[in-house]
C-alpha cells in the first residue's frame, strides 16, 4: 500500500499550496516524464498522429509530447481534489447542463458517451459536484495502493464507481434516475467490439453506450472537456442521442455508435493536443 499513503502525503502538501504552483509543478513534472516514455511508444504516437491528422513529423511530435505532457497537471489536479470539490466553479465551466437537468427531471436517467480527452477524471467529478448524479464505470488499477486511493478520491468528489463487471448495478441505478459515466475511445476485443469507422479507419469500438440505450430506451450525451488557456476547463453537454429500436439489433447499435465515434473524432480534431495518443488505438485491428 506504499502507493496509497505516497499518494495522500502529495495530495496534502498540493491542497496546501497555491494552485499556480501546482500548475507549475505539473507541467514540469509531464515534461521530465516524457524523455523516459518508451521509444516504441513514442513513435506509435507520432505515427497515430500523422495517420490520423495528416501533419508533417515536426507537428506530429509536438502534438505526441504534449499530449503525454498534460498527464501531469492532470495528476496534480487530482491530487487537489479535496481542494476543487469545495470551488468547482472555478475550474470548470459547464455548457448546456439544463440538458441533463431535464433528463433527471423525467427520472429515466442516461448515459454520458466521452473519450480520454481533457482530464476526464475532473470532467467526472464536475459533473457530480454540478449537482448531476453519475455512476463512474472504471478499471481496477494493477497496484492495489493506487486503485484505492483513485477510488477513494472519486467518491470523494462525489461520483459513484462501479467497475466495469458491475452491469446489473449500472442498470439498476439508471432505472434509480442516475447517469452512467462510459468513456468508449479505448481498443478493445474484436469478440465485444465493433469495427467502425474512426479518421477514416476501420476501428475496433465499443458499442456499450448504445447497446444500454437500446435496451432501456435511454438518452445517450456526448460530453467533452478540454482545457483553457488560463488553466480552466470548458465542459460542453451535447444534444441527446437515442439508439433506434428496430428489428436490426445490431444495426440499431452500429449506427449510433459510430455517431458517437465521430463525435469523439470531431473533438479530438479540435483539441489533438488533448487526446490519449499513448495508447495503441488499432492494436486489435492488426494481424
């Protein structure tokens, strides 16, 4: 449990100093990191980038080193959490949260569809302190230490977490008027994926968020979070979506997962910076 009580002496020292340093200290410790990212993932990125993108090498390694870069202010934040939860007002900005607001007012509850742009950790806990009742679906985390303290905090900002097994809870807590919290940009099996199309790729996807709102005929919100000039966030609520019912199940799936899919596509064109280049997006497509 090294990893937990390491993490909670940092987050006390972070809480107690100012948030311009922590800034600080987050990008110099992101920039410190990324000379010891493994060559291998390094150019997986750079290739991501440029496949994906279309950029020469110089704007495909600019972007790769600032998408690995952003993990630690990232960290920092987290490590504020007790801090943000008591002043999120102040870190993030919400676009169209009567969407949601509405929802809740119908009791059905949803789904909201991101990817790993932004610092999705705060995105979640914004959410929860903006008065929206959300269920985080995460992965256990391989060191024990760390998976509780990261728990730990995102209960503490106000989520509830469920992992990903926990799919009777998440329909049982949607039926309650909760929003289940799905992030469906990572590479997946080709048994539970669908193969999509994703900057002009065919793409392994996860076609969880529509299979859920098939199922229960509920409304699925792209949402996405992406970081300001001055250190802020802007979280914008797009429209509801909702999966068709017909006699073509898989269809019915495939069809609003790759609206979805786009969605995420369109974003991360705004914001390259911001997205999870790291990780092997196409890993299950390749031989």
């Amino acid at each position: 449990m090294f990893a937990y009580y390491l993490l909670k002496v940092l987050s006390w020292v972070c809480c107690r100093l100012p948030r311009g340093c922590c800034e600080w200290m987050g990008r110099m410790l992101g920039a410190a990191l990324w000379p010891l990212v493994p060559k291998k993932r390094k150019d997986l990125a750079r290739e991501q980038v440029r496949k994906c993108l279309g950029v020469d090498e110089k704007e495909a390694e600019r972007i790769a080193r600032a998408s690995s870069v952003r993990f630690g202010p990232m960290l920092f934040e987290v490590l504020r959490f007790p801090v943000i939860r008591r002043h999120i007002g102040e870190y993030v900005r919400v676009e169209g949260l009567e969407k949601l607001q509405k929802a809740m007012k119908e009791g059905k509850g949803g789904i909201i569809a991101t990817g790993h742009c932004g610092n999705w950790e705060l995105m979640g806990g914004a959410f929860a302190q903006y008065g929206i009742p959300l269920v985080g679906v995460a992965m256990k985390q391989k060191d024990a230490g760390a998976d509780k303290f990261i728990m730990e905090y995102r209960t503490l900002i106000g989520m509830h977490i469920t992992y990903k097994t926990g799919v009777r809870e998440m329909f049982k807590m949607m039926d309650e008027g909760w929003f289940i919290g799905l992030i469906m940009d990572q590479d997946t099996n080709k048994r539970d994926g669908i193969i999509l199309d994703f900057f002009g790729q065919p793409t392994n996807c996860v076609p969880g968020a529509a299979s859920m709102s098939r199922f229960r005929g509920a409304p699925i919100f792209p949402c996405f979070m992406h970081r300001n000039l001055d250190c802020t966030h802007t979280l914008i609520i797009g429209d509801p979506v909702y999966t068709e019912k017909t006699k073509d199940k898989r269809e019915d799936i495939r069809r609003t997962t790759q609206l979805l899919t786009h969605d995420i596509e369109a974003h991360i064109r705004r914001y390259p910076e911001e997205w999870f280049w790291l990780h092997d997006r196409w890993k299950s497509m390749r031989p």
